[in-house]
C-alpha cells in the first residue's frame, strides 16, 4: 500500500505545509508547484510590478493584433448578467461619480419613488426581464446629482431647464423639485 503525500515543503517560506496550500502544475514531479499560492502570488505581484514596461508592451501588441478576438469576448462578456453589472457601476462612476451602493441608498431615501411625479418604479421593465433603473437627475452646470426621476419627468425637467414653456402646474412641481432637492 502506497501512502499519500499530506504536505510538501515551500521552496519560498521554508516550511512544510499541506498540499491543499499548492497551485497545481503538470510539468513538476508530484504536479504541484515549488511555491504555495501564498510565496506565488508575491513573487509574481514583485516580478509584475518589477518588469512594467515589458507587461505593458506584450499587452500593447497582442491586443493589437487581436482586435477583432477581444471586441467578440466583450460582447458575449456584456451580455452576461455580471458584465451588465460591471457596466452599470462603470457608468455610475464615470458619469456621475456614484456607487450602486450610494444610487441604493438614494432609492431608498426616495421611497423608490420619481423625485417629481413620485411614480414608484417597477422591480421589472415592461420590454425585458431586466430591472428599469430611474434616471439620475444632476445639474447640467455643476455637475451635482439632485436626485432619482423616471425617464419621463427627466426629459421634461431637461427641457424646462432649456426654456421650453410648460403648464403652470407643471412649472410649480419642477420649481418645487429644483428649490427643495430629493
């Protein structure tokens, strides 16, 4: 009866430790790597930060000359619920400088509810199984987020802001919406 191997010795910490602490690797004798994942992960994050520029420039050129290979994995990439994900909190950063933890919290203080026609959104967009977030409301000169509004009420409150001649009753609610915020 041959007995199994329970541990192995780190050629990086110096230590026996067990084999459930090794990344696996076909060409080694045992199939398992010289370093556990701990010593690995360091001596690659020093040997990364280290050659920089050769990274960068591998990178350069493979993306160059596959182009095509990259914009077909990013596509099937953003139709997957985790890259439609990564997409949402990518426009939320870089359009308005929000969290989705923070556009939750604002949903929250607004009972779900537009800021001005106070219609509570749907959990479900009526054209698509996908959740129909409400717009985010922000002044077009500074920048700032005002607050949560269905699409309709954005539109409008747009225009109004631009000129356009409204209803009086309509006029007060964005009046009211603009002077006290969400």
């Amino acid at each position: 009866m041959v007995a199994k191997i329970k541990t192995k010795w780190c050629t990086g910490c110096e230590r026996d430790l067990p084999i459930d602490e090794f990344g696996k690797c076909q060409p080694k004798s045992g199939g398992l790597q010289s370093q556990c994942k701990k010593c690995a992960s360091q001596y690659k994050q020093e040997w990364y930060l280290k050659n920089w520029d050769k990274v960068q420039r591998r990178s350069k050129k493979y993306n160059k000359g596959n182009k095509k290979k990259l914009a077909s994995y990013k596509q099937q990439y953003q139709k997957t619920t985790q890259g439609k994900k990564v997409d949402r909190r990518g426009h939320l950063k870089y359009q308005y400088g929000l969290t989705p933890e923070y556009y939750q919290q604002m949903y929250v203080e607004q009972n779900g509810c537009c800021g001005i026609c106070g219609e509570h959104r749907a959990e479900k967009d009526y054209r698509s199984e996908e959740k129909r977030h409400f717009d985010i409301d922000h002044d077009p000169n500074t920048g700032e987020v005002r607050g949560l509004l269905c699409w309709g009420c954005n539109m409008l409150l747009g225009r109004y802001e631009n000129g356009c001649n409204f209803k009086k009753e309509l006029v007060d609610q964005f009046e009211e919406y603009l002077a006290v915020g969400v």
